[in-house]
C-alpha cells in the first residue's frame, strides 16, 4: 500500500507566522498569553500549551494589565486594541496581512457608505473569530450570512455591499451572490445598482480546490486532519467526501482505524490549513504501522 501526503495540506503562510511568533515568544519570555485559540487544532495548541502558551478568553483579557499578548491570524475587532491600550497590555499582533487588508477595505466601505443607507454583507460563519473582527470595522453594523435563511435580516431596498470571510468556499459564495440577486430583483431593484460583490476569499484556501479534487479522486481512501472548529478544514473536507465517498474526516492519528484503509491501495493524507505538518506525517506513519 503508497501512503501520500497532500503535499498542499499543512499551515498556510498566515498561521505559519503566528506559531513561528510564538515559539519566538515562548522561548524569549518563557510564557505568553494568546486571545483565542491560537489556531484551530487541539493536537497544535497542547504542543504549544506544553511550551508555555496560555489561551485566555475576552473576559481574562479584559482583566490582564501590564502583560503582553498574542493577537492571532484571524484578527481582532478595534475593541480589542482599545482595551490593551486601556490596560498597558502590548499586543504580539500576528494578524494575517491578508485578513489585515480585509479589514481596512471593509472600514474604508463602511466609512463611505454610511449615507447612503448601505448595507455591509459578510459572507461567513456567525461568530468565527475572524468575522467578529471583519464585523469590528462596521461598529457592530455589518451583518453575518451563511446560510440562504439568514438573508431575511437584509433590506432588499437598500444597496448591498457583499464581502466574504477568508476562508470559505468559491461555489457558496456565488450561491448567496445568485440569491441575493434574485430576491433584489423580486424587491423591483437593479442588482447591478444595488449589488457590489467582492469575492475576497484567500488564495491559500481556494487554489487547493482543484489540486484537492485530484488528489482525492486518485487515492483510494482519504483520511483528512483537521481540527473540528476549522472552517476551512470542514469545507475542504466536504469536497474530498464529493470525490471519493471514502473520505474519513479526522483530528489526529489516534483516529486512524483498520477499517478505513481496508482493501485500499493508495490512502491520501491530507488537512486544512490549520493542520501542522507534523500531524499529518504522525497519520501517514499511523496508516504505515496498521499494515504491519
Ligand atoms: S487562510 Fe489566507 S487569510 Fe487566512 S490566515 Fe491563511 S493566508 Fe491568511
């Protein structure tokens, strides 16, 4: 039997500099606190919790005085900077540069638009800590949609600002694009008028989709790592489970069993792009030792 890893899965360059921030961090000071899991992987964080980083919630944050802190890839709302500045709290911002520039387009619409009654879409999950700080920009105003059913809370009358959160997929955006079109048209509005779509969905994630659909159709099984909470990880996850039905969604080795890879020739291991590296080889060895 070949074991393959996808040789696209693993840390995209924004994560990538968080942990290596981090671990410099971790060896300088020692310690170092972290707002929000650091990333979206259980098996990375404890190897990171084990050096030293302590992940604390908004509610400790608030509390914190005269430390420092680690702001994540993902992005902080403007609240947050306030309150560090408030306690004398000096952020490690590892911010991506990508969500960064996101951020500021977003503000800079939200700025312009505000007399004309417009309204910021974001394209994202409720809640992911990166559509919190996307929302941040818009003083709270902005509104998250993920599913058709959370289009009701848009005003088809007013203009419509579309964005998307980083890490979603090509085909889901241009699903709520078509809907919000169609339900403009039936409020008697010019989507063209009316609509201002920005597909701002990160490379890292989406130029994989291609590479990832061959990868999963060549492979008689698929064993894919990820953490649960990676939205990335889920999205990529479904398109495997699309081409090879004999996709298995997994969060370290300890998951690999006997039955997954029963019969197969070739197993294909890949993750998202919160999956260490170190983790998919840890799979990849755990596929060899089942053979043995
Ligand atoms: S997926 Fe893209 S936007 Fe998100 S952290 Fe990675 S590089 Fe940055």
């Amino acid at each position: 039997m070949k074991v393959e890893i996808d040789q696209d899965a693993g840390f995209c360059f924004g994560v990538q500099k968080t942990i290596e921030q981090a671990e410099k961090e971790l060896l300088k000071e020692g310690k170092i606190y972290c707002l929000g899991e650091i990333v979206h992987n259980d098996e990375e964080i404890h190897r990171l919790k084990t050096k030293g980083l302590i992940t604390i919630g908004y509610e400790e944050f608030r509390n914190l005085k005269n430390t420092r802190v680690l702001i994540r890839a993902h992005g902080e709302p403007p609240e947050t900077y306030e309150i560090a500045k408030q306690n004398n709290i000096q952020l490690i911002d590892t911010t991506c540069p990508i969500v960064s520039r996101l951020q500021n387009r977003i503000k800079t619409c939200y700025d312009e638009i505000l007399d004309e009654n417009g309204q910021i879409v974001i394209f994202g999950k409720v809640g992911h800590p990166e559509v919190v700080g996307l929302i941040g920009q818009t003083n709270g105003r902005a509104m998250a949609v993920s599913i058709e059913a959370d289009l009701d809370q848009i005003d088809f009358t007013k203009p419509i600002y579309l964005y998307s959160q980083t890490t979603r997929s090509k085909k889901g955006f241009k699903q709520i694009k078509e809907e919000i079109t169609r339900r403009l048209k039936a409020a008697g509005n010019q989507d063209t008028l009316y609509l201002m779509a920005h597909q701002t969905i990160c490379g890292q994630v989406s130029n994989r989709e291609p590479n990832l659909i061959d990868f999963a159709k060549k492979h008689d099984a698929i064993l894919f790592a990820s953490g649960k909470k990676s939205s990335n990880g889920k999205m990529l996850y479904e398109i495997c489970k699309r081409e090879n039905p004999n996709s298995y969604f997994i969060s370290s080795a300890d998951d690999v069993e006997t039955d997954m890879i029963k019969n197969c020739k070739t197993v294909g291991v890949s993750g998202a792009t919160s999956t260490p590296s170190w983790l998919l080889q840890d799979v990849a060895n755990k596929v060899s030792s089942l053979l043995h």
